[in-house]
C-alpha cells in the first residue's frame, strides 16, 4: 500500500461535475513523488516525467469523502488507485458558490495511515454543478485546441517534446484561446457562468500538469476528463466508441436541458465524433469550431467532411478571433 514507504501519501480529486442531486467525482490515491511542475532543467523535467508516469499507487485502500455540512462518503480505491463516487444526494446547490463549485475534502479513512501523511490526511476536491442561470454549456478537446502540442507532427513527435521536455509554465496556449473561453463563461449577459468541461485522451497522469497549464494561462475552471492509462492501449473493436466521445455523452446526459458548444481541432477525428453528437442529440448542440492545423490531407479531410454539412453551424477557425465574431453573431457571448 505504500504506507511505510520513503514518500507521503497524497489524494489527487479531479474536477469533475454533478447536479443538484447527482454528486460524482474521481480521484486518485498516490505516493507523493514530490513533482515540481515549475523545473525547467532538462534533466529535472525527465525525472518528472519518470514519476508521472511510473506512479506508486495506494491500492485497494478505503477513502472517505467529506462535504460542507460534514456529510460523509466512503468508497475504496481499485488495484490502480483510482476511486469513483457516484451517489444520489439531494440539495447538493446548497453547498455550491455562485459559479458552481461545491468544495469537499477527501481523506485516507483509516487513521493510521492518515498519521504517515502530510497535510493532515486533508485532500481538497471540488465539484461543477452548474449555476442556474447558465444559458449553455461549453465541450472543448485540450490538444491542438487551446494547448499548441504538435499531434499532427510525424510521429508525433513534437507532442513528445512538448509533454516530456516543457514544464506547463512553458507551453504555449493558442493566442487568444483563453479570452475565447472566457467570454463563452460569461455568455450573452457577461454574468452566465457557463459550465466548461475540457475533454481530452491525455492520460489522468497529466491531470496536474494540465490543470497548472489551464490556470497559468488564465482558462475558466472548469471540469478537467481525461482517461486511465490502460485504456490508452486496450484493444478496440470497430463498433469501440473513443473516451473522449463516452465522456460527451456522459455529459449531454447529465444535463437534459442544457446545450452545448463543442470545440476542437482538424487534425485528428474531433469533427466525426462532434458531427455523430449531433446525430444523437439533435438540437442539442448550438455550434462546432474546429481550429485549423498545418496539415495539407488533414485539412482536406476535414474540409469534404463538412463541406454539405448543415446540421448545426460548424466553422474552422484559423484564429479565436473568427471565432468570436461567429460567437457573436449567434448571440452566443457578449457584444459589448
């Protein structure tokens, strides 16, 4: 379990989002390796790497979940460390601030092991339930859409680079990314608080490096998704459905009454998995913009997929000022 091990334990709570009676959340419980997400020594960013990845999980370990009025949730964590909570509480608004988070704290549930940790076993975690007077939703993938990556570059091998080699100081949001998501936060009226939920097939190892990316580059909180390592390499089938599209679904599920933006990119499958979306939940989705790549038969791939589609307004965009003016024209985000 880790619990006489050199290092601490730590719970790592994604971001993740609910509703008013629906609380769930994902996690998991780890050795902490002490990452330093600012080191910009090239050795020091390998040896960061090595840790993310070859994580000393806490197995099989029961954990219990805390809310603000000290209603309390146990669940255990899986031979890899992750937890799931997934529980029918009602009045859950209550407990949210204006924008939506529900704040909670998860901590190790036997004393004994809290004692070998640091911080006092008290692990923050925070919940998304979106604010009533939200008009829509907003779905964007992560790479290439509002992270400069390079997963279009042969062999990917910029992606590489970028993901091993660069702290998340140090990459690059595409310009003007964040005062684009930004405005579709605050919507038509400037005080909407529309929900964001970032969806990506980066693995939960990149989770905080990720989320320190996302803040750094002033992006609105919002609900983080990625997927377990082992899913990456399991074997799919044809009638295998991406994560990133389960996650969609999931999402559309969870708020019937809600519409949603999708945004991504044209260099990898954004646009099939957003237009089959459509297909699904019809009337559901108000837009897709998809950012364009330096990608001579991506690009063209794209362009005939799209060419005679008329289900919902879809625009490749070659800057986040396109997409504003479209955004405004809809009447999606404020004018002024």
């Amino acid at each position: 379990m880790g619990i006489f091990g050199r290092d601490p334990l730590q719970i790592i709570v994604f971001q993740s989002y609910g509703t008013n009676s629906h609380f769930y959340t994902r996690g998991r419980a780890l050795q902490d390796e002490k990452i330093n997400l600012d080191q910009e020594n090239f050795f020091s960013l390998l040896i960061n790497t090595w840790k993310r990845f070859e994580s000393d999980e806490v197995k099989n370990t029961a954990i219990t979940i805390t809310l603000p009025n000290n209603f309390k949730i146990n669940t255990v964590t899986d031979s890899a460390g992750y937890f799931i909570v997934d529980k029918k509480i009602e009045n859950l608004s209550n407990l949210a601030n204006e924008e939506g988070w529900l704040h909670f704290e998860a901590s190790y549930s036997n004393e004994n092991v809290g004692r070998a940790i640091n911080n006092k076993n008290r692990f923050p975690g925070e919940l998304l339930i979106p604010a009533e007077n939200a008009a829509f939703g907003v779905i964007s993938d992560i790479d290439d859409t509002i992270l400069h990556t390079g997963v279009v570059s042969t062999f990917k091998w910029r992606l590489l680079v970028n993901t091993f080699f660069k702290s998340p100081s140090k990459r690059k949001a595409l310009e003007g990314a964040a005062n684009f998501y930004n405005l579709l936060h605050l919507g038509k009226t400037g005080k909407n608080a529309n929900p964001i939920f970032y969806v990506s097939h980066s693995p939960w190892n990149l989770y905080r490096y990720l989320e320190v990316f996302l803040k750094k580059n002033n992006f609105p909180k919002g609900a983080i998704l990625l997927r377990t390592f082992g899913n990456i390499f399991q074997k799919k089938t044809p009638k295998t459905k991406p994560q990133k599209q389960k996650e969609i679904v999931n999402i559309l599920k969870t708020y019937t009454n809600l519409s949603f933006i999708l945004i991504g990119d044209a260099g990898e499958y954004d646009a099939d998995i957003y237009i089959e979306i459509v297909k699904l939940y019809p009337n559901r989705i108000k837009a897709i913009y998809l950012r364009s790549v330096k990608h001579v038969k991506k690009m063209a791939r794209i362009k005939k997929l799209i060419k005679n589609y008329f289900d919902t307004p879809i625009l490749i965009v070659h800057s986040s000022e396109e997409a504003i003016e479209h955004a405004k024209k809809h009447g999606f985000i404020n004018t002024r």
